[in-house]
C-alpha cells in the first residue's frame, strides 16, 4: 500500500477507528459519563467529514483500481460524516426518554458511516457489496435496539429479512454480471460494454436482478412494503438516518452502476426504471396524504423522493448527476431537520407523532417552528430553498435528454405533497395548544437544526456553485 493510497482512505480509516474508541470509552465510562461515546462519535465522524473534502491525493484510483478517489466520492463521503454528526447529536436526547443505554449505539452508528463511505468510493461491485453490508449489518441491530418494543423488534426482523432477500438479488446480479462479462470493476464493465456489439442473456439478466435489489435498498415501489413499518418501528434517530444516509448511499451505487458502468446499456433498462419512477413518486405522495401519523407520514414521503431522484437516474447525464448529488445533499438536510424536530416533540409523549404533537408549536416555540417550517417547504419545493432548486434541476436535465412527461409527472406529484406538508406548517400555527407543549431544547441541539435549516436557505440561494462544483466532480 502507498502513501497515496493511505491518504485517499484515511477518512474511512478515522471512522473505523472511531467505532473502536468509542467501544472502548463506553466500557471505561460505564455509568459515569453516558454521552462519552457521542462526544468521541461526533468528534471522529466530524473529521472524518474534513478529511473527506481537504486529504483528497492527486491519484484517481486507489488500492490497485478499486477505490475512486474522485470528487464525486468526497463530496458524499463528508455528507454522510455529517449526517452521522447530526444524528449523533440528536440521539442523546431520545435514548435517554427511552430509557436505553446502550453503548453500542454510537459505535454501530460509525461502522454504518464506514459502509456508506465504501459505499461511495466503492470501484467495483464487489467493494461496493462490501460497504452495503456493514452497513446494513449495522442498521439491522439499531433497528431493533429498543428491544422491550415489539415494533422496534418487528421492524428489525422485516428490515433483516427483507434486506437479506434485496442483498442476494444484488450478490446473484453481480455473479451473472461476472459471468457475462469476466469483471465487477465498473470501469471494465463500462469498457467491455462500449466494445462489445450486444449484451448476452447473462449479463441481461444481471442487469435485471440488480435493478431489483436496488428498488429494494431505496424503497421504490413495488419494493417498498418494508419501510414504512421499519421506520415507524425503528428508533426515530435511526428512522432519520437511514431515510437520509442510507438511500444517498444506495443513490451513489445507482449513479456509479446504471449512470456510469452500464450506461451504454440503457435501452434495456430506462423504460422500466421510468415506470419504477413514476409509481415510486405517485404511490409515496398519495399515501402519505392518508397519514396521522407524523412518522409514518415522512416515511412515505421518503419514498416519493426517491422517484424523484430516480428521475435523474433515467436522464442519464452528467448534468443530471449533479443535479441528483445537490438534491441528495438537500434532501439529507431537510428530512434529518424534520426528524429532528419531532424527536424533541416525542419527549411530551409515549410515542406520539399524530399531528395533534404540533399544535402551537410555532407560537409557543418559535425557533422551533420556524426551523420545521423551512423543512416542510424545502420538501414541497418552494423557493428560495434547496428542495425547489434540487427538483428543478433534476427535471431539467430530464427535459433536456428528452423525459418530458417524466418531469410532468414529477410537477404534479409535488403540488399533490404540498398538501400534507403544509398541513404540517398550518397545525403548527393555526391551532391551539393541548395541554403542556414545553420541551427541553438543548443548546446544540437547537443549534444543529438552526444550521441544517440556515444551510437549506443557503444552498438554495446560491444553488449553481454547489451544482457547478457536483457537476465537476462527476466523473
């Protein structure tokens, strides 16, 4: 291994590490200091996330071909440091009104950074399997961390199951991709395609199975069954987190696998990703309408987006690949924000997240509901958010490389969400409180979601350098 190679994978090097400390501290810490492990978890991750943005080598492939060190790779590795920050720092509070001490938690919340951040830099298929892995290894036991739960425990054996029967789609994909064409280095795939006058019936039906286990791991229709109880199931931090870190990390291997390495495959497969799209968008909408339960409601709503998102799979440019990364990255903040403040609001409660949580919110809590009202519009789309430019973007690069109607589609489908996010903002400040709606707000806590919704504004007010600088970075 070079020195090149050692700098390139430091940020993931740091995180591994960080993992192991905090095992560590927590055994050392025991009863005497419960919030050790975060303070070490928040630390590492957070340099990490540095690391990820400023060590970057001038070498472009690492470990002899098998890490990119790309642009596009470091942006999304220090994305998901930061997400696994802020999760970090929302947990706290929510482990201890449910009573969990677990010291586990935050290691298993580093090892789920180190998969994504694989994830990300991932060359080949079988490295990019890899970092799925631990990560969902990972997410499988926060799932079900709250063990006295039957929910929780329900959900951790559905998202086990069903994510194990999703990865050996994925595994038996890449065999037959293997056997069709002698490589899983997507830089080979991608050059043995171009040269090759056709795809076998081998490759084809690795192809398939890949697009199946990919519909799994981001919840697109009709591959969606398993989330909206997992996350409703899940404790709400990790709910948070894999509905933002873990389906941007799914969304890398998309963009690497189907916009990249099988791109010159996409006549076998951009019309039934198409229609994966439209469904994906149009059943997540129309069901969260239907929702009471604020949690659930953001579950459903996460799967919208995700057709959405996949509306830049389908264009299939460079332009639209950036425009997929910016929304990503807005999206990550929004939804994480969201998240956030209903574990805040959870506190008042056993376990209500019905809209009757969020009566008077806005007047008795101003900040507080100032900052989930930004995250509400940012996810409708309304200007000058990152949500409206991240929607524009994306179907504008689907206008240009001739998906009219997809873009259409994805237009209505956002007035038709409008209608329950906004529902969101009207019962924060339209109705009355019930009873006691006070709160602890922790000063970093407030403060992280005051960042996350000044950083939505931000980016949206100056969207093109953040897409200038994706669009750069895509390979």
């Amino acid at each position: 291994m070079s020195l090149n190679d050692l700098l390139g994978i430091l940020p993931e090097l740091v995180v591994v590490f960080t993992a192991l400390l905090a095992i560590v501290v927590d055994i050392a810490a025991k009863e005497r200091n419960v919030s050790a492990s975060q303070g070490v978890v928040v630390f590492g991750l957070g340099i990490a996330g540095v690391l990820s943005i400023f060590a970057a080598t001038d070498a472009e492939m690492l470990l002899y071909g098998q890490v990119f060190n790309d642009g596009f790779a470091a942006w999304f590795r220090a994305l998901f440091a930061f997400v696994g920050v802020l999760t970090a720092i929302f947990s706290p509070i929510y482990l201890k009104f449910r009573h969990i001490r677990l010291g586990e938690y935050y290691a298993l919340l580093a090892m789920c950074v180190f998969g994504m951040m694989v994830m990300a830099s991932a060359a080949s298929l079988l490295l990019f399997f890899v970092g799925l892995e631990t990560m969902s290894i990972s997410l499988y036991v926060l799932v079900g961390l709250r063990r006295d739960d039957p929910a929780s425990v329900e959900g951790g054996m559905k998202y086990l199951v069903l994510g194990a029967f999703s990865s050996a789609f994925l595994l038996y994909g890449m065999a037959l991709i293997y056997g069709g064409i002698g490589s899983l280095e997507y830089n080979v795939i991608a050059q043995t395609l171009r040269e090759s006058e056709g795809i076998g019936p081998m490759t084809a039906s690795g192809i398939a199975l890949l697009l199946v286990g990919f519909a799994f791991k981001i919840s697109a229709v009709p591959f969606h069954f398993w989330s909206p109880d997992v996350y409703e199931g899940a404790p709400t931090t990790i709910t948070a987190f894999m509905s933002t870190g873990a389906k941007a990390a799914a969304f890398i291997g998309l963009i690497r696998v189907f916009g990249q390495s099988l791109a010159t495959t996409s006549e076998h497969w951009v019309t039934a990703l198409s229609a994966v799209a439209v469904v994906t968008m149009t059943v997540g909408n129309v069901v969260a309408l239907r929702q009471q339960n604020l949690k659930r409601m953001l579950a459903y709503s996460s799967i919208a987006h995700a057709g959405y998102l996949l509306v830049g799979i389908v264009a299939g440019s460079r332009e639209a690949f950036a425009a997929s990364g910016y929304y990503l990255i807005g999206y990550a903040l929004m939804n994480l924000g969201a998240f956030g403040v209903l574990i805040l609001l959870n506190q008042r409660g056993k376990g209500d997240y019905s809209f009757d949580a969020l009566k008077g919110m806005g007047t008795v809590h101003p900040v507080l509901g100032l900052t989930m009202a930004v995250f509400m519009l940012s996810l409708i789309g309304i200007p000058p958010t990152a949500g409206f430019f991240g929607k524009l973007y994306v179907f504008s690069a689907a206008i240009k490389e001739g998906h009219l109607l997809l873009a259409i589609i994805g237009l209505l489908n956002s007035a038709i969400a409008a209608y329950y996010y906004l529902r969101v903002i009207s019962t924060m400040y339209m109705s009355k409180p019930e009873g006691d709606v006070t709160v602890p707000q922790p000063f970093g806590y407030k403060a992280a979601l005051a960042i996350s919704s000044i950083l939505i504004i931000v980016i949206g007010m100056f969207p093109d350098q953040l897409v200038e600088a994706m669009l750069r970075a895509v390979p």
